[in-house]
C-alpha cells in the first residue's frame, strides 16, 4: 500500500503520517525530514535547496525527485509532504501507483498559531506545541531533551508557506478527485478523531 497524505504546513499531516506508518506497518517518508537530514550532512543536494527553505518557498521539483528516488524503499510506505504541486504529482505518478491521498483541512489562522506554538525535541524528534503541549515547558515528555523552535517556524514565513501552498498545492485536489484517490479529514478534529477517519478510508481499500 503506498498513500499519500496531504496539508497546509501544521496541518498534523506529520503526526498523522507517523501515527498511520505505526498502525499499518508502513515505512513514513516526510520529505520535509529528508531535506532536514541532508542540511545536517552539507550534502551538495542541500547547498542547492537551503535558500528555498529558509523563505518557505517550493523546492524545485527536481530537488525533490533527486531526493526521493534516492530514498523510496521497495516496500510500503506513506509519502508525508510530497506531492506539493501539480507537476510533482504528474512526475510522481511516472515512478509508483498510488491508493489513497489523505488531505487535512485547516484554516489558515489555525495553522498559524499551531506554527508559532510548535516546539520539537532536539533529540527524539518529538513535536508538541497547540494540540499537544509537553507536561513540563521545554522538556520532551518522552526523553527529556530540550526542545527547540524551528527557525522558520514564525509568523512571516508560514503566512508566506501559506500562500505557495494554496497557489501550488490547491490544484492537487482536482487532481486526485479526478482519479478517485482523494478523501478529505477536518484537521482541526483532535488527534485520535482524525487517526479514526483515515483508517476507516484506509480500511476500503485494503
């Protein structure tokens, strides 16, 4: 099985994606961790995608297919950031069959407040923030790390993700309609209310 879910930046789409790959046994490929990963290596890929990321602009899609044909498994999996335009979509579908693409839906001044509130372990990875806040105030509940703001985790910057989003990534939603893989979930729900939607979809298709 290999599924796509799709949102605006801090839509929960990342805390679904991981929760779903848990469940049903599927690799979770957040392209937005791969790039992450490749800035800490300083690999040749990232030096040509930091400028993108740091104004919260699309990175070219020849970037991302570069980056993704290097790091698909075999195997299932549940694609968490990508596609983010019509045109990586089209690419997308030329490398695997897709079964389902999962979209959250929020509105922007949820995603805005969920942005600047969000907090990550420095260690672990672990997010918190609006909807799940750490027991104690910069200390990751699992592990007891610090945690850190993102630097593009402001307001300036997720207004702007907000923009390309829905200029780039809107058109996506035909899209998928068109090919009857699309199945919309109210992201503002609480965690286990969303999870419980997409696996009741997930369910049809198996």
């Amino acid at each position: 099985m290999k599924l796509i879910i799709l949102g605006k930046p801090s839509s929960g789409k990342g805390t679904q994606a991981k929760l779903l790959a848990q469940k049903l046994n599927l690799k979770h490929i957040s392209t937005g961790d791969l790039l992450r990963h490749e800035l800490k290596l300083k690999t040749p890929l990232a030096e040509k995608v930091e400028s993108y990321m740091k104004t919260g602009s699309l990175v070219p899609d020849s970037l991302i297919i570069e980056l993704l044909k290097n790091n698909l498994p075999n195997d299932d999996y549940i694609l968490d950031g990508f596609p983010r335009s019509l045109s990586q979509a089209e690419e997308l579908e030329k490398i695997i069959k897709i079964d389902l693409v999962i979209d959250l839906f929020c509105e922007d001044d949820l995603i805005i407040k969920r942005t600047i509130e969000r907090r990550i372990c420095q260690s672990c990875g672990a997010i918190y923030g609006l909807t799940v806040p750490s027991k104690v105030p910069n200390v990751c509940d699992k592990c007891g790390s610090s945690l850190y703001q993102r630097p593009d985790d402001n307001e300036e910057t997720i207004k702007n993700r907000l923009d390309v989003y829905n200029n780039e990534t809107s058109p996506l939603i035909d899209y998928y309609k068109s090919k009857d893989l699309y199945f919309l979930v109210d992201g503002s729900l609480q965690i286990p209310e969303v999870q419980e939607l997409a696996m009741k979809k997930i369910a049809t298709i198996k």
